[in-house]
C-alpha cells in the first residue's frame, strides 16, 4: 500500500493489482528476449485483450473498460515497470489507434471500427509522420483525392508504431494544397486496402520488441465513408489526439524510471564493496533520494493530466508536462542507476541497459521535448500561467 492508493479510485487500483501481476507472470520472463531479437509479443498482446487492457479509456458501449484516461495511465505505468516495448505497444493502439476514431468518428464508423479494437482482436496504427513531416506534422505531402465515391491516397507515412500488425489505421493526406494546415484530412484505412502496404520495419535503439514500419499509399482507394470527421479538420484532430496520447508516454516514462528505480534500490542492498552493501554510501543514498523525489514529481504530473482529461478540463499543458518532464526523469533514472550497477548496469542481464534504450523513445515520440516546451510556452503566453 503506497500513499497514492488514496489518490486513486478502488476499480483503478484493482486494475493496476492485475496488471502488475500480468506484467509480473507474462512480460517479466520475456522481457529481455524480445527487445534482443525484435520480436513483438503477440501472445501476450494477445492476452491483454482477454483480461481488457485494449480499450481502457473507452466506454463500456464500444467495448472498452471505462476507467478514463487515470485508469489507462496506471495501467501502462504498470506494464513500462517491467517492458516498455509492451507498454509502447498499448499506448500507441489505445491513444492513436482508437484515440482518432472515438474522438472525432461518426457512430457508423465507432460501432464499427472500436469494438473490435478495444477487445484486442484487432490493433490499430496512426500514420502522421512523413520523411519531411516530423516536429512540422502539418507538413505532410500525402494526398488524398475524391474520385466518384472513393478516396485515392497517394504518399508515405513512416516510424509507424504497430503497423505491421494492425488491421485498422488512421491516416493523414491533403485534401486542399491551397489551405495549408487547415487543408489536411484524416481517413481510415483497412488492412487490405487496394494500393495499401506495409513496409520496412525499423531496427531501432530501444523498444525493439514493439513494431515500426513504413505505410505506403500507392493510389491506394479507400471508400469515401472513411473520411474521419470534417474534411479539412485533420491537422486540429490529430493536434488532439497527440495530446491524449502524450499522457500515456508520460505514464510510459515514469513506469520506465520506476523498473529502473527499483532495480538501483534491490542491487545497492545486495551488492557489497568495502565490506558493507553500497547502499550504506552515503553516494548511493544521494542518487536513489533523487530519483525517489523526481519519480514521484513525475507521478504526480502524470496522474494530474489523467484526471484533468477525465474531469473534460483543459489538460493540453499537463499533458505536454507530463511527458516531458516523465521522460527526462526516465533517462536520468536509468543512467543513475546503470551507475549504481556499475559494469554489471552496462550489460543485458540487469536490464537498466536496456531501460536507459527504451526511455530514450519517451523524450521523442508523440512530441520531441523541445515541441512540448513549445507547447507548454504557447499556453503560458495564451494565460494559462500557473495550475
Ligand atoms: N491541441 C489541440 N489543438 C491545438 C493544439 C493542441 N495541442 N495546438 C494548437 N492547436 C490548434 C490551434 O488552436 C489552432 O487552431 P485555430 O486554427 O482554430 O486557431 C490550430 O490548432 C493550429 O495551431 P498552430 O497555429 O499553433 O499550429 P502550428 O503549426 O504553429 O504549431 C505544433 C503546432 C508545432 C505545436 C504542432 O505542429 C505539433 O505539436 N508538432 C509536433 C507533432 C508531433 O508531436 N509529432 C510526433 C508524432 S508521433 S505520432
């Protein structure tokens, strides 16, 4: 029982128990494997849809667990802890998978496409980046053309997390070049779609066992029904969804710097020099009281952000400080305590190593650290000054 617990409702906690022994019995053991041999863990993403991890924000209506965006956070916190390739994996099915449709789809196109997604039974993917369209996502060159009752989408979307496995995908093209951001769509397309494929999948420095490739739209022709919400309303959408999305990397970053955090407290009482366990240095005991303090500023951002976005508040600059400040501490976290490790950190068998690799991807994608602080100073600057 940590303090939190009477911060956090009864049915989040009971989720969170659950998912910690999940993550405990089925990601712990395989944790290691897959990020040495890439290998996305299908049976275990498998199994987080039959116990309901898939839809955690949703409601009940599509399938989903309603427990809010409090609930998904401690969930993907609980997985980080233990395999961020995993957490990863979850984050980007829930937020920018699902997170496109049920914001912004009509209820033809969320009965059809959520239910499906929230049991697990089938992943999502969300493509915005482009070769030329990373921090400037606005920038993209995909187009979509109306031609009779079909969209033909012609581009590249790449660093696409999930896309190899999934079967539905949001996708962003240019509908109108004359108006700039305000001229861009987003569609849905399925797997299968004529002039749609998968491509390369990257080789990457940390979250190796969760899948990143490349969608390519060759006139790919998707029916006009796919069109997600308003035309031309695709660059506000996704500015949304990414903001949603940016709490769970901030859950993902702090379950991160707490596997790493615990794993430095474990090994500086186990491991002796001078005759006594390191963790009677008082240069031990300065690195894991910060860690310890940052970890839990970090929490408390995090959880903050959830429930402003529960409570249908404004959380856009919660949500960017969370993240940031979530996946800074996540790094810093997991070189301290390679540190503590010393020469056995630097290697595969006590996992900081491949900690540090993972919570490097936190401080870049869904917004490098640099836009957040953008983000956050645009709404300073708009009023938004302190709370
Ligand atoms: N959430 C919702 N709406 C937002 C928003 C946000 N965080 N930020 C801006 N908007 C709205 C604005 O209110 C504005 O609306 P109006 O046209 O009605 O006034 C519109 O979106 C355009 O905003 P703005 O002019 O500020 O856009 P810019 O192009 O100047 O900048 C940034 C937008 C740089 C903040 C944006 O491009 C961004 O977040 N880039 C990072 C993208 C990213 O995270 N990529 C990684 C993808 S990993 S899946």
């Amino acid at each position: 029982m940590s303090n939190f617990d009477l911060m956090l409702p009864e049915e989040v906690l009971m989720l969170r128990d659950m998912v910690a022994d999940f993550a405990k019995t089925e990601l712990a053991p395989i944790a290691i494997s897959i990020d040495e041999e890439q290998r996305f863990p299908m049976e275990q993403v498998k199994k987080m849809g039959e116990l309901g991890l898939m839809g955690i924000p949703y409601p009940e209506e599509y399938d989903g667990a309603g427990l809010g965006y409090l609930g998904y956070a401690v969930a993907v916190e609980e997985i980080a802890k233990v395999c961020g390739s995993t957490a990863l994996t979850l984050a980007a099915h829930v937020s920018l998978g699902i997170g496109p449709i049920f914001l912004f789809g009509n209820e033809s196109q969320k009965k059809k496409y959520i239910p499906p997604m929230a049991r697990g039974e089938v992943l999502g993917a969300f493509g915005l980046t482009e070769p030329g369209a990373g921090s400037d996502a606005g920038g993209t060159q995909t187009t979509a053309v109306k031609d009779g009752h079909e969209w033909v989408l012609n581009g590249q979307k790449i660093y696409i997390t999930n896309a190899s496995y999934a079967s539905t995908y949001v996708a962003t093209a240019v509908t109108d070049k004359s108006k700039g951001t305000k001229g861009i769509s987003s569609f849905i397309i399925e797997r299968g779609a004529p002039g749609f494929s998968v491509g390369k999948k990257e080789n990457k420095l940390g979250c190796r066992g969760s899948d990143t490739a490349t969608l390519h739209f060759d006139n790919c022709r998707i029916p006009e029904e796919n069109l997600l919400g308003e035309l031309n309303s695709g660059f506000k959408q996704f500015l949304t969804v990414l903001d949603g999305g940016r709490i769970s990397i901030g859950a993902m970053a702090l379950g991160i710097a707490e596997g790493a955090y615990l794993a430095a407290v474990k090994y500086s009482q186990e491991r002796e020099q001078f005759n006594r366990p390191i963790s009677e240095f008082q240069a031990t005991q300065m690195k894991l009281a910060t860690m310890a303090t940052e970890i839990e500023a970090a929490r408390h951002l995090v959880y903050f952000a959830a429930k402003l976005k529960d409570a249908d508040k404004n959380y856009i600059k919660y949500a960017s400080m969370a993240k940031l400040y979530a996946s800074e501490v996540a790094t810093r976290c997991c070189l301290t305590a390679i540190q503590i490790h010393g020469g056995y950190g630097y290697v595969q068998e006590y996992e900081v190593e491949r900690m540090l690799r993972d919570a490097k991807l936190t401080e870049i994608g869904e917004g490098t650290s640099e836009i957040q602080r953008l983000v956050i100073a645009r709404r300073i600057l708009q009023g938004d000054l302190l709370g």
